[in-house]
C-alpha cells in the first residue's frame, strides 16, 4: 500500500465532501488530483511535469543571461566617448572616465615609490606636450617630479585621453 497516495486521496475526498459534493464530484476531484490514473500514467505525468519545470528553468536562466547580455551591450553604448588610460612605461595600469581618475593613479604610484625610499620633497606636476598643465581632459598627460627646486624629469607615467566609438564607421579615419 502507497501510504502517501491513500493520504493524498483522503484529504481530496475531504475537501470535496465539505464543499458537499456527490460522489461524482469526489470522483472528478481525484481525477483532478491524478488519483486515479494508472502507475504507469502518473509516473509519465510526472516526468513530464520535472521536464517542463526543468525547461521552465532553463528559459529563466536563459532569460537572465540575456538581460545582462543587453545591460552589458547598453553600458558599452554608453560609454561612447572618452576614457582615460594611465599608463607607466607603455604598460597600461588602467582605464578611468575621467583624466582626475587616472592621474590620481598615477600619482598614487610614484608617491608609494618616493615615500619607500624615504624622499619626502616631491612635487608633482602634469605636462601636456610642452606647456605645463594643472588639470587638461585631453591630449596625452606626462607626470614630471620635482624633487628639489631646481630638479624636474619625467616620470614615465602618462595619461592619455582615448575616445571611444559606439559602432564601427566605415567612412572613419582608419
């Protein structure tokens, strides 16, 4: 004896006889319940439930794959225009929205070298070009120490402003 399928069967005839239902609806409420079908037939009716909850998963995954797919594609289209790569010797250390950003990297940087060896006088400064430039957002940036008054060399790190496309343009600059 299935113990469960008798107590499965009891509580549906329970509930259909407080809804005062003839025995022909005590009979359609277990066959609503699947109470009557054969063993064979409840086993298929069940492979076919956990196939279908399993695909119904599956789509969800797929569904939630796809939506961060197309967050990804829109966060990229947004990103139309400009980035800012610091860089130390050709090595790119990273990409910013903002020049701030990637100076800040770089500064960080040579000042952990400096304050290691024990050098407590740098100044820092950001040269574009030739002209010495306090905050420029665009152009390549190179960051010159001064250590001393009258010392000043390059760092070798730099910024550069990169800008970024959304779509390919055929008829661009190649």
């Amino acid at each position: 004896m299935n113990t469960k399928l008798v107590n499965s069967a009891a509580d549906v005839i329970l509930r259909a006889l407080t809804q005062n239902r003839t025995a022909a609806g005590i009979a359609l409420a277990l066959e609503s319940a699947q109470l009557l079908q054969s063993p064979e037939t409840a086993a298929e009716s069940a492979h076919y439930r956990s196939a279908f909850e399993a695909q119904r998963s599956r789509a969800e995954t797929l569904d939630g794959l796809l939506r961060t797919a197309q967050d990804r594609v829109a966060e990229l289209e947004a990103a139309q225009g400009t980035v800012y790569r610091a860089s130390h010797d050709s090595i790119v250390m990273g990409l910013y929205t903002t020049a701030a950003a990637a100076r800040e990297h770089c500064e960080t940087l040579v000042r952990r070298e400096y304050t290691s060896s024990g050098i407590a006088d740098l100044k820092l400064s950001w040269r574009e070009g030739e002209d010495a430039v306090d905050q420029p957002e665009d152009g390549e940036q190179e960051l010159i120490e001064h250590v001393g008054p009258h010392f000043a060399r390059p760092t070798g790190y730099v910024v550069t402003a990169l800008e970024i496309a959304a779509k390919y343009d055929p008829d661009g600059d190649e």
